[in-house]
C-alpha cells in the first residue's frame, strides 16, 4: 500500500542518512541515491503531518548536508523535487481537504496538474472547478485520478460546457471510483446519451448519494434508462433534475421506480414541463413510497385537476415532510383538494403554494383545517388572491393551533383594517 511504501522509504532513507560515510562501495551509492529520488516526493507528502515537521526534515537533511559531501551531492540531485513539495503553500493543498477553485482564474497546465494530483493525494475529498475549465478538455485528464483516487467524496463541475462525449468519459471513470458521495454536473451541455451513459453506471455505483443534474438538455426518453438504474441503486438519495425539459413522460418513468424503491428522499423537479397529467404517477407512487421526504414542483403547469390527482397519494403517505408548487396554476379546487389531506395527514409539515391562484375557498379551508391538524409547520400562501372575508376563517383555525411556526400571507388582497 502507498502508507507502507513511504514507511519503508523513510526508514531506508534514515538508515542512508546514519551510515552514509561508511557507503564506500560506488554501486551502494548510486543505489541509495536512486532510493532517495524516488522516495522522497511520496515521503514529504505521507510521512508528515504539519508544514512544520516538513520545513523541519528539510532542514536537518541541508545542515547535513554542509558536513558530508555525499549527503550534499544527494541533495543537489533531488533538489527540484524536495524543495518544491515543502514549500509552505503547495504543502498546505497537499493537506487541504478541499480545493474550490470558484470564481478563480487559472491556466489550463495549472488546472491539469491539479487534477493529476487527484490520482494520488490521498487528503482532498471535495474538488470544486465550476465554469473553470474549457468544454470537456478536464475531463480525459481527470478520469485516472477518479479510477485510482480512495479519498475524494465531492465533484463539483458545473457550468463547464461539456457535453455528451465527455459525460461518457466521465460516466467510465465513475465505473471504477467508490468513495464519491456527491457530484455535480449542472449547467452544462449534457443530453440524453450522456444521461444513459452516467445511468447505466449507477445500476453498479451504491456510494453516490447526490446527483445534480440541473440545467442540461436532458430530455424524457433518457428517464427510462435513469428509472432502470433507480431500480438497481440503492444509495441515491438526493436527486436535482430541475430545468430540464422531460415533462409528464419523464416523470411517470420515475414514479415507476419510485413505487417500489424506498432510498431517494429528495426530488427535485422545477422548470420541467410538468403537467396535470403527471400528477397522476406522482400520486400513484406517493401511496406506496416510505423514502420521499421533500418534493420540489415550482415552475410548473400544475392546476386543479393535477393537485386532485396528488391528493390519493398524500393521504397515504407517512413519509413526506415537504411539497413545494410554488408559481404553479392552482387554484381553489386545488386548494381545498390538498388541504382536506391534512385531516388525516398529520406528516406533512410544510407546504408552499407562492404564486399561484389560491383564493377565498382555498384559504377558508385551510382555516379550518389548522384547527385540527397536528403536523404542519409551514404554510406560504403569500402572491395569491385571498381576500379579507377567508382571512377571518384563518385567524379562526389558528385559536385552536399551536403547532404552526410560519404563516406566510404577504401580497394578496388584504384592506389595511383585514
């Protein structure tokens, strides 16, 4: 192992070090210098702990080498790579666990260099190039460091401009790679054969827990694939595929596995070209999943008829805590539908219905509804068209609640007196 590697170079190294006058054999020389050349990179950055106790070696191995001629040839040979590695900054990414390179200009053979250093550092866990690199230029280079390195949890690559070919590239590389949590590929050009190549590595992958997806060209014929590998996996649990246009389709190919599979707790879906239409899977799935916590919906065409397909679904569920439709098209009907499952749904704490079209029969009900419910946390209905008669059936329902924290009411149609 690397760990027992560089153990056994500092302690040849040592042994070098307090027998080197007694070395009088030229072909032990040349050996021991040749052990030290390729020993001390991995030395330097294995066997210390702080930049002091680096500075420090590299000290002691210049004082000695001002007394012994041999010591001082040693070092003048392997100067480039001892002194390099010890300086303070390069020692200090070397025991980083996190480099962000957000928001920083870098040159190309700095940024392939770093990500060379991923194949064989053994500290880094989170690497962050967002909008950094050029297209898929990144990616050849960083596909051995994912196969070798054991260590790095987060990948974030965002904002990167590659597409297809590249998603491939790296969809092999994650193949090889188990001890990534999290990674990160929104906003780039990525489209539905790069979204089967990265779902036929998660029916094998089981330590990605968070995928990012948002904001590519994904479209619903490739949530097939992805449905299939849901089936498979059983560490997803965090899923983003917000701003893209799978619609209905895609979403019922995810509800299908979402049915039987109980891992993914978060689900995002805004700006997907929902519809009423889609409901009806995600209502479907809801009745049997015991995994979904949170469901994100906004920026959505969901209206009455969607939330009345949702609404089988709720009832049946324990495992939701939070559904948000913000800017969505739902009504009253749609209202009155969602909060009739808090009588019997005492799980769901939050709910947020922003910028919809919620009016009195809505709110009305679910005033009376706050009466009785236990669960509940969380209501925004603010940018809605509540007026002041409903308002008084809310005030109603909360003399008699005393588990709701947050009622969000701002920008309806409220007199000053209301």
């Amino acid at each position: 192992s690397r760990e027992e590697l560089s153990t056994k170079c500092w302690e040849y190294f040592m042994q070098l070090w307090e027998n080197m006058e007694t070395l009088k054999d030229v072909a032990k020389k040349k050996a021991a210098f040749q052990l030290v050349e390729e020993g001390n990179s991995i030395m330097t950055i294995a066997s210390c702990d702080t930049v002091q106790a680096t500075q420090q070696i590299l000290a002691d191995i210049q004082r000695a080498g001002q007394k012994n001629k041999i010591i001082a040839h040693v070092i003048q040979k392997t100067t480039g790579a001892f002194v390099k590695p010890t300086s303070a900054n390069s020692i200090r990414s070397r025991l980083s666990k996190t480099i962000d390179l957000t928001k920083k200009k870098i040159t190309r053979p700095k940024l392939t260099h770093l990500c060379k250093e991923i194949k064989t550092n053994t500290r880094i866990e989170t690497f962050q190039i967002p909008g950094v690199a050029t297209r898929a230029r990144v990616i050849p280079i960083l596909q051995p460091g994912l196969k070798f390195n054991l260590k790095l949890k987060s990948l974030n690559l965002s904002w990167n401009k590659f597409g297809d070919a590249a998603m491939i590239t790296l969809a092999k590389a994650l193949g090889h790679n188990f001890t990534l949590t999290e990674l990160r590929v929104e906003g780039n050009q990525i489209k539905n054969t790069g979204m089967n190549a990265l779902s036929s590595i998660l029916k094998i992958n089981n330590t990605l827990q968070t995928l990012y997806l948002t904001r590519n060209q994904i479209k619903y014929e490739a949530m097939d694939e992805l449905s299939d590998a849901l089936m498979l996996n059983t560490s997803l649990q965090h899923l983003y595929i917000s701003h893209n246009p799978i619609g209905d389709r895609g979403l019922e190919c995810l509800c299908y596995a979402l049915r039987t599979r109980h891992y993914v707790r978060t689900f995002h879906m805004e700006d997907c070209q929902i519809r009423d239409a889609g409901m009806a899977a995600l209502g479907e799935a809801l009745e049997t999943n015991r995994s979904l916590e949170s469901i994100y919906l906004r920026d959505n065409s969901i209206g009455d008829f969607g939330m009345a397909l949702l609404d089988s679904g709720l009832v049946k569920n324990s495992s939701l805590r939070l559904i948000s439709l913000i800017d969505n098209h739902v009504g009253d009907l749609g209202a009155v539908a969602i909060a009739g499952t808090l009588t019997m749904n005492h799980t769901l704490e939050h709910i947020d219905f922003r910028d919809n079209r919620v009016g009195d029969q809505g709110a009305a009900k679910f005033g009376a509804v706050l009466a009785v419910n236990r669960g509940l946390l969380v209501l925004n209905l603010c940018d809605n068209r509540i007026r002041d008669p409903s308002l008084a059936k809310i005030c109603n329902g909360l003399t008699g609640n005393f588990t709701l924290r947050i009622l969000n009411l701002k920008s309806n149609s409220f007199s000053k007196t209301s």
